[in-house]
C-alpha cells in the first residue's frame, strides 16, 4: 500500500504546517523588501553587476573612439613638469581640430588662472613678467575657437546654477561660450569603494562631460528623461586599454597617424599614475579616467543601452523567490524542497544574465536572498517538525511495540512520520481472561481498574519481550501480532513462546497476587494464535489513529480463542502457525479439525500438552 507523506497531513498538522510556511514565506520576502527598500546590501548587489560584465566577456570597441592619454612617456618625452603651461594644451587642441573630430572632450581642468613665472630670489619683478602667462592662455582660447564649437571641457566646481571658473574667470560659461566652447562636469557618482559604474545627465545644475560631448558629437541634445531621474549604467566594453589610445606628446609632436582623429570622438585626460586620476570600474580594478569618460561618452550616444529594471518587477521577483521554497515544501521533503530551491536559484542566475545581455539590469541579491532566507526556513520548518512527529509517533508507538521495533518501524516508514499499510506474513495472538467480567461486577470501579491493570501489566510485557506488537485492549482481552509491522522469519515461534510464558508464568503469578489480595483462587485464560497473511497499517480518523492487523488470519484467530471456552484447553493454534513454526516444540498435541465461520474448509487445532492450566475459583 502506498505509504502517506507527513506533509499530507490532516486538517489539524496541515493547517499549523502551512501556518508556519506562511510565516516563513511572509518572513522571507519581508525582510528582503526592508533590505531592499534601504539598499542594505547595495554593495553586494553592485558587485553582482561587476560579475556579469565579467560573464558577458569583453566587447568590440567602436572605431570612433580615441584617447589620447598624459601617460609617463609624454613626461619622458616631452619633459614638461605638471601642470602643463596651457599653450601646450592649446598645441594639442589645433593638432587634432585640424582633422576635424566629431568632438574632442578635455578632461583637464583649467578653473584657475595661469601663474605668472616667480622671479629669481631676492631680485624684483621685471615689466610684463605675466605677459607669457596671458599668452598662453590666449594661445589656448584662441585654440578652442579654431576647434569651430567641437570641444567640451571638464569642470568639476561649479558656482551654482552650473556657472563654472574658467582660467580664473567667475564667468567661465560667458568665456567658453564666446571661444565656440561649452563645460562640462567631469565628476561622476563612486559607489562603495570609490568604482565608478554610473554616468549622471547633470551634476550641479551643470550637463556632465558624458552629456555635453554626446551632444556635440550628435548635434542634438539629450533627454534628461532617458535617465529617469537616476544616474545611469556606464555600459563599459571591457578593462582598462580596450579603446584606441595614442600618447599626449605623440599628438603634441604631430607624429600621430593622418587622419586618425577624423570624424572621432576624442577624449584627452591623464593615464599616468602619478596624477591620480585612475579608478576602479565595473571591468577593471584601475581605470584612467579619460577612458571612464569615454565609456560614459558612448553610453549617452547609444541611448543608455544598459538600464535597471522597474521596481515593480524587483519587487515581484522577491516575492515569488520568497514563497518558493516554502510553497514547496507543503508537498515535498526537505531534500525535494532544497533540489527545487537550487533548480530555481540556477534558473534565476542564468535568467538575471540573460537579462543583463540583452541591456537589463536586474536586481539579483535580494531576490536570491529571499529565496535562501525562505528555503532555509522552511527547512527548518520542515526538520523540526519531522522531529516533533517523530517524537509523537515514538511515544505512541513504544506502548505497543518493544522499543527496538519502533526505531525499525519509523526507519521504514515514510519519512519517519506516518506508518503506511503493509502486508505481512504474521501470527495474530486474542487472549481473554475467563470470567472476568461477572467476577468484575462484586468490586468498585477502582479495584476493577487496580486488577485490569495489574493483569494487562503482564501479558503486555510477555508480548514486547517476545518482539510482538500490541495492537489493542478490549476490556480484559488482548489482541497482538507477531510478525507486523516489522517482518519476522520466526513470527509463530515467538507467538508461541509467548503464550506459553503467559500460561506457566505470567497467568500463575497473576493468580498468586488474586490470592494475596484474597479476592479468590484465580482465573483461567483463552488464547488463540493463526497464522497468514495480514495487512497492518493505520486506522482511524485523523482526529484518532490506532494501529491494527487486518484480514481473514485476524479474524480465524479470534475465533480461534473462542473455541477455548468451555475445554479443557487454554491455548489453541490453528494449523498454519503449527506449518509455520521453525523449531516445532516436541509437547504440540493435535486437538481437532473445525469449522470456522467464513471460512469454506476446515481447520486443524493444535495446542500443548501442558498449557499451564489448572484449577480455578472462576470458570
């Protein structure tokens, strides 16, 4: 018979299991919201983000990017201390203009005025000491005017309202923009740890350098609803060196390759380590910052491919993700229920990547933390309860088995919760007490127990001594089985060691204890043993369960036991226990063939030569 799940249980369990459940789901995907809502663990779920650029692999970098980078061998070369006196700058910025880019984004700042060169100790300022430090920054105005409106220059102190210090000028907007040029912030938002993952539309009421160059570069502006009133992903192609770049002084020099800033987006901006402008990306652990510029350059002018998913969606996936493990575990084990929470972990991965691929940025830890937060609870959930149940079902059983058959029994059973229905070869035991009930009537009610306990107490123990299960007490009568629900080779042999020790020594000291107590010389008893087939299992309702043996060997053995009324026989056994034992006693004595109701042929009856009886003040 097919054996029951303990998560099948009945209305009572079921409902307190599926309480728990509950909590446990509505626990699960609370918690993940409150974290959620307060980005309790945005620094894992940013690393995340880091990992799938890392599993999407690097991408092929567009050909119309190019950096030209202040790295160590345009000091080597150049020989110029930092900062660089600004004609050098405005040098740079005719040599690339000339080959018309789409623009050329300065990621150099120029907020303060050129410093007039100091005069030599102890001698005076001579007339137009200054006069090089005001050519040079006409030298460099005047190369942002012949760059016809194509270049963009990073700021990154604004004087509110965007306004922004340009060569010492409070109206550096007003100047930028007479030369054709326009500023741009060059600050990004950092994320824990100083990584730069995201690109603003503005910052301080003044366009990012991202914004401003896609702008020039496309000659149209730039919705700010594109980024939805957040910063937005910085779509990088892959680490640090993945965009084109060539040296400041080969640029300076004029030994770049013709054309090769044709038609290009060019940013300028340090590399070298020692002016600190290098940053850990979502790709690389240092990053020049002119290259992070690039990236957010090209972002902008592909739309912002890479957004984040609404949060109505989030919030569903953290919802369903809670309520899976614990949804599940009302049908399953906990080991069913831990393949299907990593099934869906997987699933999830592998869908959050996909997702990421094709431009969606989902959330990904606190999904997944609701489903381990619920999986782990309803584990629990379900280990405790199987322990309480077992526990349960141990002490309910271990009155009638022997203590070593329950362990057996709930090894076997599903789980170790419910015992299911089994069939089994067994020898099913009736034994009544002759008498009993009309000697009951002359006693109180508290004596009548007194003595069916003391009685019950030792044909009880014979019976678990012997292995056997005690199914049930019916007033003075007994019933057990030998054999069920744990399958015993020698079932009849120990069915009938045990009657035999209830005859000789357990009924006699039972009598001798009637007689201290002088309520009279003792009783004699019927027992009936048959052997066959029987199924044993639970009974009942679910409000009470009782376990029994079932079948046409159970109900032969009681009429068995009925035939010992009124002979001289105590004990009698049909033929198929005597066919069944394994080591046949030598006093077995044949008694007669009968018919049993129900049943078409008839029976042989056995019993011992001495069966213990003797003499008795009841009959």
């Amino acid at each position: 018979m097919t054996r029951q799940r303990s998560w099948r249980a009945g209305p009572g369990r079921g409902r307190r299991l599926w309480l728990r459940l509950a909590i446990v789901a509505v626990g699960a995907t609370g918690l993940a919201l409150l974290a959620y809502g307060t980005n309790l663990l945005n620094s894992l779920e940013l690393g995340t983000v880091d990992a799938r650029f890392a599993v999407r692999g690097n991408e092929r970098p567009p050909k119309n990017v190019v950096l030209v980078e202040i790295d160590a061998q345009t000091f080597d070369e150049l020989g110029f201390q930092w900062p660089f006196p600004r004609r050098v700058h405005a040098q740079l910025i005719e040599n690339i203009a000339r080959e018309h880019p789409r623009v050329i984004a300065y990621d150099v700042q120029f907020s303060e005025a050129s410093s007039c060169p100091v005069p030599p100790h102890g001698s005076q300022p001579r007339p137009g000491h200054c006069a090089e430090a005001l050519e040079d920054e006409e030298a460099l105005l005047g190369a942002l005017k012949g760059a016809n409106g194509r270049t963009v220059m990073a700021e990154t102190e604004t004087e509110g309202h965007g306004q922004v210090r340009f060569l010492g000028s409070d109206e550096g907007n007003t100047l930028l923009s007479e030369v054709g040029s326009r500023p741009g912030n060059g600050l990004l938002p950092t994320d824990p740890g100083g990584v730069l993952r995201r690109v603003s539309y503005s910052h301080e009421a003044l366009k990012t350098l991202a914004v401003a160059s896609a702008e020039v570069a496309d000659g149209r502006p730039v919705e700010e609803r594109a980024f939805s009133g957040a910063p937005a992903w910085i779509d990088y192609y892959g680490p640090e060196g993945t965009f084109h770049k060539v040296s400041f002084s080969t640029v300076y020099l004029g030994h770049a390759p013709h054309g090769l800033f044709h038609d290009k987006i060019v940013v300028v901006g340090p590399s070298a380590p020692t002016l600190q402008d290098i940053h850990p990306t979502s790709t690389a652990r240092q990053m020049p910052g002119a290259e992070v510029q690039a990236s957010a350059i090209e972002t902008v002018l592909r739309g912002l491919p890479l957004r984040s998913s609404a949060a109505w969606l989030d919030v569903v996936l953290i919802v369903l993700m809670g309520v899976v493990a614990p949804l599940a575990s009302t049908r399953f084990g906990p080991a069913a229920t831990i393949a299907l929470a990593l099934v869906f972990a997987v699933a999830f991965t592998v869908a959050v990547q996909v997702a990421f691929d094709d431009g969606s940025v989902m959330s990904f830890v606190y999904p997944l933390g609701a489903l381990i937060v619920g999986a782990a609870g309803a584990l629990s959930v379900q280990l405790v309860t199987v322990a309480f149940e077992r526990e349960r079902v141990r002490d309910l059983f271990s009155r009638f088995v022997p203590e070593n058959v329950v362990g057996e029994v709930l090894e076997s059973a599903d789980e170790g919760l419910r015992l299911g229905g089994v069939q089994r070869e067994a020898t099913v035991m009736f034994t009544d007490l002759r008498g009993f009930t009309s000697f009951a009537e002359t006693l109180t009610p508290d004596r009548v127990i007194d003595l069916l306990n003391h009685y019950l107490s030792e044909m009880s123990d014979a019976i678990l001594d012997h292995g056997g299960t005690l199914v049930a007490y019916m007033g003075d009568g007994i019933m057990a089985v030998f054999g069920a629900p744990i399958a015993e080779q020698d079932h009849a042999d120990r069915a009938l060691s045990t009657a035999r020790e209830m005859l000789t020594v357990r009924l006699p000291r039972f009598n001798a204890w009637i007689r201290e107590q002088e309520l009279g010389d003792g009783f004699r008893m019927g027992i009936g043993l048959n052997s066959g087939s029987v199924m044993s299992g639970n009974v009942g309702s679910e409000r009470r369960v009782e376990y029994t043996a079932v079948g046409d060997t159970t109900n032969s053995a009681a009429r068995i036991e009925a035939l010992t009324k009124g002979t001289p026989h105590q004990l009698m056994l049909s033929g198929t226990t005597k066919d069944a034992l394994i080591a046949p006693p030598e006093d077995l004595v044949y008694v007669e063939e009968v018919e049993l109701r129900g049943r078409r042929s008839s029976t042989s009856i056995w019993s011992l030569a001495n069966d213990g009886s003797e003499p008795a003040a009841q009959s």
